[in-house]
C-alpha cells in the first residue's frame, strides 16, 4: 500500500520554483533560441520577405546550399572513452594571429538591409568573443567603420577584383591603413548566381515599394522604422567611386579576372592573403604552390554556381594534396558547432560562418550576433567534450566519418 498524506508546502517549496519573469522582449526572444534554426525562424518572422530571402536564399534549386548542409548532417562522429576532458580550449592560431574559437565571421554584402546595426554589430560581437571579422567589398559599412567597431581585434577585408581596377587597389590601400590583417581575394564570382527568389521578391537596393512588399511589411513596422531612420543604405566603401546599384554590383563582377591579378593585389597588400571560392583540389594545390597564405574552400554558400562541389566533401583530398601545414579553411553550410568540429577534424585550419551570423543579425541586432557565437560555443565545446579531446589540436580525421549520399556513377 502506497502512505498518503497531504503535501506540506515548505516541502513543495523544495521541489518547485517559480521562473522569474523576462520583461525584456528581446532578451527573452534570444534566450528562447537553441540552435541557429530557432534563430532563422525568428529572423524569418521579423523581417520582411525580400531581405530574408536575400540572406536563406541560394542559386536555381538551391541545390548546393542544400548539399553543403546535408554533407555536415551526414557525420559520424567518432568518441574516445575514459579520457576525461572536463575543460576544452577552442582556441586556435590562423593566419598569423589568435582566435579565441575556430570560426570567424565570413563577408556578407548588404548587411544593414538585414537588420540596421549591419557590419558594426558583427564586428562589435566578434570584437567581444575574440574572432575575426571580415568585411565584404559590397558592405554596407565603411572599412574605417568597421576598424573603430573592432579596433582591437582581428579585421579581415574580402575583395571584389572590379572591372575598374583602380576601386579595388584603393579598396586595398584603405584596409591595408585601417590595419586589417587579412585579404579575401574572391576567385567565384566572374558573373553573378541566378538568385531566383531574389528575381521573384524584386529584390533592389534601395527596397521598391511594391503592394506586396506593403503588405508583407505591415507585420513589421520595427525593421521600415528602423530602415527610415536611420542613414542611407548603400554600398559604404563605395559610395564614392560613384554609379547606380546596379552599375556597382555589374562592375564587382569581372569574368577577366586571372592570376596576374592576384599577383598585383599580393604585391599591394602588406598583410596575409587567401583566395576565396576554391572548388577543386588541381586549383588549391597551384594556389598554395603560388605562395599565397591560404585557401577558402567555398562555392559561396550556393549563391553562385548550383550543383557545385560540397566544400566539406573536398576538405579531406585537399588536405592530403597540399599537405597538412598548408592554411586550408572551409565555409558554406555551417549551422551547428558539431559542423565546426567536423571540418577541423578532418584538416581545415579554420571556418566561417555567413547565414548563421545574419540570423543571428535579424533576430536580435548586436544581441542577436552575440548569441550565434554563444550557440556555436557551447556545441563546440559540447562536442569536444563528448569526443574525449581537451584542444582542437586533437582533434584528428580518426573521430569522423563522412557520409556520402552523393556518389559518382562508376565509368
């Protein structure tokens, strides 16, 4: 027979507590999100549909964006049992420099159109967390910006070569002074992705006013609120080299580009430089061989060619091919802190995060930033911890399998 007796409340005050009450909305709203998908749908909810479909969306079907995130869900980890890691140090040493973690912020154009703070709540968290931030060529905040934003950290500037040489070689001559430390030199974009969701949001820089843009905004007259009042969107290191959007975006778009340009801008710029949007293994081994500081295996988080190789799925053959002292990074894809740990794992030297952080971004601002790198932190060290290593030093292609559902027919 079970005893039953009428609870005693000092007894009940032992096993129950009420949560205090978050008044502040924001707080509240971010403290909610788990994982960078909870923070993409509140960013899906909080602004309009042309800007966040500029940031979810990806070329054609979407097929690369699809496969990049598919090939990081396709991981078997690997633990090692009875070694005991209570503590884990993320950091990492890149390109001549520390990271407190082993990503950094990747470049993102029209980034205020996301959410007002834009560039300076990216640089600002990366500032706190002690992670590089790099700033796009087709930001929307200025390089002298983004450097008192972050005037301590680690800055790194991503290069458009123009068809206009001479804007791109003072575009490095302004990061080179504000002291950026790194040079992105983007190698994947000779003409622009077909973004069709763009096409079919008319999406332009500024915003048009569409009854379907009215109507979509109604639900959010914070982000028009924020849009209105506060200074002009534009292309910020650009603004004055004059021309239209349209004229701009043409110009950043340059088929012509080859490597005599990349030996003029390795001759200009003073700090480290590795070219971004490597998609082969023939391609990564010229580039290293050429003296360059790194490689950034990347197909532009989808937004360029569709059905483009898997960066994750290259790592590994790359890796073996350059050798494992040569500075292999890996984007595209990333939204978890087990993607991270993946790619270090099997030989990258570090990774960016672009989607993760504009989520973030759209969620909440600077607080929103803040907490994407949190989420990421914790499943870094999470998955360190459960992996049985203490530094990411340890971490060794031993502790993950890839997956593949893609493989190629045989001959």
């Amino acid at each position: 027979m079970v005893t039953r007796q009428f609870p005693k409340p000092s007894e009940l005050l032992e096993v129950m507590s009420f949560k205090k009450p978050e008044f502040n909305g924001k707080k509240r709203r971010l403290d909610s999100a788990l994982t960078i998908y909870d923070l993409r749908t509140i960013a899906k909810r909080r602004t309009p549909k042309a800007a966040f479909d500029y940031t979810d969306g990806a070329a054609e079907g979407e097929l690369s964006l699809s496969r990049a995130r598919q090939a990081f869900e396709d991981v078997e980890f690997h633990p090692g049992v009875l070694r005991p890691a209570p503590d884990v140090d993320t950091s990492v040493e890149v390109l001549g420099g520390p990271s407190a973690l082993p990503f950094g912020i990747a470049p993102t154009g029209f980034t205020r159109l996301m959410q007002t703070e834009g560039e300076i709540a990216g640089a600002g968290a990366a500032a706190a967390a002690g992670i590089p931030f790099t700033l796009s060529t087709l930001g929307t905040t200025t390089i002298e910006d983004v450097k008192a934003a972050n005037p301590n950290g680690r800055n790194w500037f991503q290069l458009y070569v123009m068809r206009d040489r001479e804007i791109s070689y003072g575009l490095v001559k302004r990061a080179a002074e504000a002291g950026f430390d790194t040079l992105q030199f983007t190698v994947d974009t000779p003409v622009a992705g077909a973004r069709l969701r763009d096409k079919r949001n008319g999406f332009s820089i500024p915003p048009q006013l569409t009854v379907g843009t009215i109507l979509n905004a109604i639900p959010r007259p914070w982000w028009w609120y924020d849009f209105l009042t506060t200074p002009k969107l534009e292309f910020a290191s650009l603004a004055t080299t004059g021309g239209t959007v349209g004229e701009l975006l043409n110009s950043a778009m340059d088929p012509t580009i080859s490597y005599d340009d990349l030996a003029i801008i390795r001759d200009l710029w003073p700090g480290k430089i590795v070219v971004k949007g490597v998609q082969n293994v023939e391609d990564s081994k010229r580039l290293i061989d050429s003296g360059v500081d790194g490689i950034i295996l990347s197909n532009h988080g989808g937004r360029q060619l569709d059905r483009a190789p898997v960066p994750f799925h290259l790592l590994p053959q790359v890796v073996r091919e350059v050798g494992s002292d040569a500075t292999v990074m890996v984007d595209t894809g990333i939204m978890n802190g087990a993607d991270i740990v993946a790619s270090m794992a099997l030989g990258a030297k570090f990774t960016l995060i672009g989607r993760a952080y504009l989520y973030g971004l759209m969620a909440g601002g600077r607080e929103g930033v803040d907490r994407t790198i949190a989420i990421l932190r914790d499943e870094i060290e999470r998955t360190m911890k459960l992996l049985g290593v203490s530094t990411i030093a340890e971490l060794e292609p031993k502790h993950v399998t890839q997956l593949h559902r893609l493989v190629p027919l045989g001959s």
